[in-house]
C-alpha cells in the first residue's frame, strides 16, 4: 500500500497561489457581475470571465451562479466574503503602508449620501480633493435607504446622514447636528406671523425615503391640540423646495443640509420644539487604519466645517 503524501509533499506540488484571484473575487463578489467587477478592475469582460472561471477551478465551486438577468453568489462564496473583504483591504494597506502620496493617490470612493448633503458640502468636499488628491475621484451614491451591508462589503466607502443603529461594528462619528426650520415661497401668508395655529392650517409636504406622511414635528403639534394636513410625500429635499416654491405648501426641512437650496425662498423657524438632527459619517472599521480612507474621513470633516450653520 502506497505510503501517505506528507504535508510537505502535498505544499511542494501544489501550484502556488495566485493573490489577483483573490482581489478578482472580492470585486466580483462585491459588484454581483461580470462587467461590473471588469470595470472596477479595469479589466475586460472576456478577461474578468477568463479570471471567474479560474477561481471556479480552484475553488471546485461555481462561485456565482445565474439568478435571472443578474448572478447570485453560491453559499461557499457568501461565507467567504466578509473575510476575503478584510484580506484584501489588509494586503492594499500592507501594499501602501502607512505613509500615503496624495498626489499620486489613484482610487474612487463611494459615498452614500441625500441631495441635501452633497448640494451643501459637495462643492467643498470636491475642491478639497482637487488640491490634496487630485487623481481622487468621487462618488455620490443615492441614498435609498441604510443598508449597512453596503459598508460590511465595501460597495460603499462611507455613509453619511441622519443613521440609525447599524451594528456594532461600524463606526460612527457624528460631523455637525442641524435643526428644521419651515419653508415657503415669497410673499406667502407665513412670511409674517408664524403661530403653530397658523402652521397647521396650509398644507404640507414631507420628506422621507420611506414616503412616511407625519413624524416629529405632528408629535409637537398633537401636544398642543393641533393637526396638519400633509398632502405631499417626496424622497428629497430638492423636489419638497421645487413644490413649495409655486405654491401654498409648507416645507419643513433641515436648515444646513438645505442652505443653498433654499436661495429666493423664505425660511422661518418653526413654532413647535423638535429635536436636533445629528448628521453622522459611518464607515466599516477595516478601513480605520487605511491612510486613503483616513484622508476621506478628514476631508469630509473638513468640507462639513467650511460653512458656518445656516
């Protein structure tokens, strides 16, 4: 009977480890596609297809599998995914070192933010990486919802915004709080008195992802005995100041995050007490000691303190 190979043996024959197959399917696995992940990679479809079927051959898995129009990881590649996210983040860190080139620093973040934000901050954030970063590129992803799995595997870079919990391992670090103030077009009848009777009595329109009708500021007025009609819902603060601008309706909207936008328009502080908005930056903890993303974080702190609070 044929002795046992050894470990040594068996090392000795195997063939060596090839590292981009590595960084190949942390791309694929993250953008769920084939010309997505060739793009991210600057590769060519042919050849990201090329890379898919080697990974295939090693792994003796199919890795992603057909799931109508778009591919669906199989359940080995999802149990791989969270830890070859951070080995390929650790080996680009280990690449880069802790000392970083701004000026020659080539890589695009994403960053998940509203209109409200990146119409306020996007100008300075921008101007700031033009002079630090030059060959940085930006990203502004919509805001459709949180979705900390976006963080956990690195198809968003940062998430900022008013955030809820989103585990215990992300980090957050909150940038500036901001305060609601009311909204209406020149020459409308709350341009003079406001009362929270009067408040109440013209129309509403709310801003929510979720397309919610009421939130804290009906809270307030219940307290008081009172109730308003909110007759519109829209997803961004955009499209709540183009209503409002040729119309009766009351906007109520976050004084900061809506500062340019609410140019020509008369702003007024509300008549009932709420809450103040902490608007935070979140990231996933792999990036902490990331002098790129290190930079990111202090940039965008940066760009959110070059205006004074609306």
């Amino acid at each position: 009977m044929p002795a046992k190979p050894t470990l040594r043996q068996v090392s000795r024959h195997a063939p060596p480890l090839d590292m981009n197959l590595l960084v190949t399917l942390d791309a694929l696995l993250s953008e769920g596609s084939v010309v997505g992940a060739a793009q991210r990679l600057n590769l060519s479809a042919p050849a990201m297809s090329r890379q898919l079927a080697r990974i295939r051959h090693l792994l003796g898995d199919p890795v992603l599998v057909r799931a109508g129009r778009g591919l669906v990881p199989t359940p080995r590649a999802e149990a791989l995914r969270e830890r070859l996210r951070g080995l390929v983040a650790e080996a680009e860190a280990l690449v880069r070192g802790d000392e970083i080139d701004l000026l020659r620093l080539e890589r695009t973040f994403v960053i998940r933010a509203n209109d409200g934000f990146v119409g306020t901050f996007g100008a300075a954030l921008a101007s700031l990486a033009a002079q630090e970063a030059p060959l940085v590129r930006l990203r502004f992803a919509h805001q459709d919802k949180e979705d900390v799995e976006a963080l956990r595997e690195g198809r968003i870079d940062a998430d900022v915004g008013v955030i809820g919990a989103m585990g215990p391992e992300i980090r957050l670090q909150a940038l500036f709080h901001d305060r609601f103030v009311g909204v209406v077009r020149p020459g409308h009848p709350l341009a003079g008195e406001v009362t929270p009777e009067r408040f109440a009595a013209f129309p509403h329109v709310s801003v929510s992802r979720r397309g919610r009708f009421s939130g804290p500021i009906d809270v307030a007025l219940a307290a008081l005995g009172l109730k308003r009609f909110v007759a519109i819902a829209v997803a961004n603060f955009n499209d709540a100041l183009a209503i409002v601008r040729t119309s009766d309706h009351v906007a109520a909207v976050p004084a900061r995050l809506t500062e340019p936008a609410r140019s020509g328009l008369h702003s007024f502080d509300l008549p009932v007490k709420t809450d103040a908005l902490a608007v935070s930056l979140a990231w996933h903890p792999r990036f902490d000691a990331d002098p790129a993303h290190r930079w990111l974080r202090a940039a965008l702190r940066t760009a959110c303190s070059s205006r004074a609070p609306g």
